[in-house]
C-alpha cells in the first residue's frame, strides 16, 4: 500500500468520523484543528490498524505524526516495513 492510498483512506476516515463533507480534508490539513478528541482519534488509529494492516497501538504514533493526514500516512507506511 502506498503512501496516497493511505492517505486516501486515512482523508475518507476522518471526514466520515467528524461527519464532513467529502473534500474538506485535505493532505495538508492540520488534524489538531479539526478537533479530534482522543475517543475519535482511538476509533480513527483502530479503522486505519484494520484497513492498512499495521499495529500502530503497538509502535506509537509520535505528535509531529498526526500534524497532518500526509504526515500521518508516511508515519503509517513506513511503519508497515517494520
């Protein structure tokens, strides 16, 4: 899975959660503006695990990670090579 894809899929999550209009989340949105609280960011960490087929409970996601959804795909690709 590519970096774009996960992206795409991390966009869709997240504008689906926060029940968005599709295109309101971009891949240089600021994640800390769109205010995900921790229950939704567990719920969107959980959906993006299951999809992506990655254990980012067990690896960590560090702040600067999830500053945007392109920041937080290349978190989650390079990730999945471990």
């Amino acid at each position: 899975m590519t970096v774009d894809d996960i992206q795409q899929i991390l966009i869709n999550e997240i504008q689906t959660l926060l029940a968005l209009k599709p295109g309101s989340v971009t891949a240089e949105t600021a994640l800390p503006t769109l205010g995900i609280d921790s229950l939704k960011f567990v719920s969107l960490v959980l959906a993006i695990e299951k999809q992506c087929n990655v254990h980012l409970m067990k690896k960590g996601l560090k702040p600067a990670d999830m500053a945007t959804a392109l920041a937080m795909a290349t978190a989650i690709h390079a990730r999945q090579a471990e």
